[in-house]
C-alpha cells in the first residue's frame, strides 16, 4: 500500500502519462517533487510499469534498499583496500544494519530517493579523492537528480580543487556545475514549495544552526540531547586527525567534509522547523557514515596492532550496543506503520487528493490496493 509521499511521488507520476505526448513525457521524467527532482523514483517506476504492466510496492521498496546496501560494500571495498580485516570491518556492517532508519527501510519512494541519493554523493566524493573528475561530476550529476541533497557535493569538489590549486579541475566543475544548475532551476521551472520555512529564520542565530547541525550528525544517538554531544565530540576528534587524513585517506576527509555541509544545509533550510527536525529517522543514514569515518580514523591511526585490535573490540562491542536500541526501536515503527497499512485508512495527509489518485491508478490498470480502503471508495479492476 502507498504511504503518504507514495500517492504524490509515485502515482501522481505515473497517473498523467498516458494525457502526455512523448516530449511531454520525457520532461515529466524532471518534474519536482517537494524541493526534488527525482528522476531515479520516476525511472524506476516507470520500467516496472512498463515490463510487468503493474507497479509493486514491495519491489520499489527493496529497490530503495539496494542503495543503502551498495554504500555498505562501497565501505568495505574501500577498507579492504586499506589492509582492514573483515572482523575489524564488523562494527561498520552491524552499526549500518541497525534499524534506526526504519522510516526509509519501509518506504518505496524515499528508500530510493535517499539511500541512491547519498550513494551517489559517496561515489563522487571517491572517485574526487582518486583523481576522477569525469566520474565525480558524473556521480553528482546522478546525485542531484534523484534527490535535491545531491547539491551537497558542490562545496566539497570546489573546495577540493582550491586546496589542491588545480584551477583547471576547477574551473571545468564551475563550469559543469553551472550548466547543471541551469537545467536544474531556471530552465526546468524549479518552484519553492509553499510552506517550507524561511532560510532566514535559521539564519539569523548561527548558533543555534551549529547546535543544529552536531544534533544532526550525532542523531544516531535518538535523543536531541545526547546527539548534540556525540556530534560534538565525534567533529572535536576529526578536528585532530584532519591532517592526517588529508595526507594519507583523502576519501574520509572529504566525505567529513560533505556530511558537516549536508548538516548545515539541513541547519538552514529546516532549521526554522525546529532543531528535532534533524533528528529524522531518514537522517540518521548520515550520522551512521559519521561514526564510520570516526571508527575508520581510530583504527586506521592506531601506533600498534594491539591497540588497533583494542580499537576493534571495542567498536564491535559498541555496534552490538547500537543495534540492539535500534533493533528495539526500530521493530515499534516498523510495525506501527504496518499496521496503518493494514488497516486500509489512506496515509497522506488529504483525504482527497489520497482517494483520486489511487481512482486513477485502479482505471489505468497498474495498481490495485491490496487492503480495502478506508474510506470505503468504488473501486473496479479492469477486466
């Protein structure tokens, strides 16, 4: 069944197709959806409409999932690499399998929009450390277009090339980057979504914006309280080694350096919401890759191998601590929001608009609800 942003996402993509002509339909492929064009939900929706006739939930869902499980291996490819034994790796695959983002885990259009989306951004940031240009830009580009976040990158591929005074890397990015831009925002119409909150109101306490942002770092902690000081630490610690890792493992530097732009980015544009916002269980995917780096770097810094295998120890002991809250917490949500589902009551925040698109997706034939909806609705399979 669709959960609130599935009705938008989803069927409000695929519904008006059939009215559209070809070159009509190709530019709905970029529509916007809130603040993001996500052309990688519309693709994939579209293909499995289009080779089985039907559009599955379940299926896009464990889609979205591959993303996450691709930076999993992306992680452990590269830390192979480093000399890092799978059983010093454990901690990063147990941590990373925790259920603290169940909200993504359980849903078709965000799993794929966020898990691919961050996936994309760690891709261009590798290939940037490993002097590929052409990737990185290649990756941001696929980045942006499943998820508005993708911009994040940016900051982090000029920066790079500015501290490496490679002003022909440099100026190709601006250049790629702007080309980019002028697709994305004036050529392609892009709207600010009524309702978000002003940029201003964050910006007027930057405090408050960096408070934000450690809360949002450290949310695998749960509470706001207590995510605030784990970021705090866990940013005092990479504030240490940042000359270490910028001589030997570039790739965690300058994936450090996208997370604290992804944190206030988040600071600015919902900050005005409140600081809990940034405590989302989607947003914990970038707290979790935060602890990886700061494991990574404490194991990849140790002076001895009896010390590296204390660091391990420990880091397995403290994965196994975070899996376990999170198993608790996690399993609560997951099952709350399926019993929502069960129940057939419609999960978007109007009725209306809920009952209409599902109307249209049963008369074109790709979807039929698979719990009788609440409210009752007319609703006839075609024969």
């Amino acid at each position: 069944m669709p959960y609130r942003d599935d009705f938008d996402a989803i069927f409000g993509f695929l519904n008006p197709l059939p009215n559209l002509t070809l070159p009509q339909q190709f530019l709905h492929l970029f529509s916007q959806n809130n603040e993001h064009r996500i052309v990688l939900d519309n693709l994939i929706s579209l293909s499995m409409v289009s080779l089985t006739g039907k559009f599955n939930f379940v299926w896009m869902i464990w889609i979205g999932n591959l993303g996450w499980f691709f930076i999993v291996f992306l992680f452990w490819k590269y830390s192979k690499n480093n000399q890092i034994s799978f059983f010093e790796f454990s901690p990063i695959l147990i941590g990373m399998m925790c259920l603290s983002h169940y909200e993504l885990m359980t849903m078709a259009m965000a799993g794929v929009q966020h898990y691919f989306q961050v996936f994309f951004c760690v891709l261009s940031i590798y290939f940037l450390s490993t002097g590929s240009l052409t990737l990185a830009l290649s990756f941001f580009i696929c980045a942006i277009f499943s998820s508005g976040g993708g911009i994040c990158v940016v900051p982090v591929i000029f920066l790079y090339y500015l501290s490496k005074r490679d002003w022909r890397n440099l100026f190709i990015s601006i250049a790629v980057v702007g080309l980019v831009f002028l697709v994305y925002f004036p050529l392609l119409g892009y709207v600010q979504p009524a309702g978000h909150p002003k940029v201003l109101l964050a910006l007027k306490d930057p405090l408050y914006l960096i408070t934000y942002a450690f809360g949002f770092l450290g949310n695998i902690g749960n509470t706001y309280k207590f995510s605030i000081g784990l970021g705090i630490v866990f940013t005092i610690y990479l504030l240490t080694r940042w000359k270490f890792l910028y001589a030997k493992y570039p790739f965690l530097l300058w994936l450090t350096a996208y997370l604290f732009v992804t944190a206030m980015t988040n600071a600015i544009t919902r900050g005005g919401i409140g600081i809990r916002t940034g405590q989302g269980s989607r947003y914990t995917t970038y707290s979790l890759i935060f602890a990886s780096i700061v494991y990574l770097t404490c194991l990849l810094s140790a002076s001895s191998a009896k010390i590296r295998m204390r660091i391990a120890a420990v880091g397995l002991f403290l994965s196994l601590g975070i899996f376990a809250y999170w198993f608790a917490h996690g399993q609560e949500n997951i099952a709350a929001r399926y019993e929502d589902l069960e129940s057939g009551a419609l999960q978007h925040p109007s009725e209306e608009y809920a009952v209409g698109t599902l109307q249209r997706a049963v008369e074109l034939g790709y979807y039929y609800p698979t719990k009788t909806p609440i409210p009752p609705i007319d609703l006839k399979a075609p024969q």
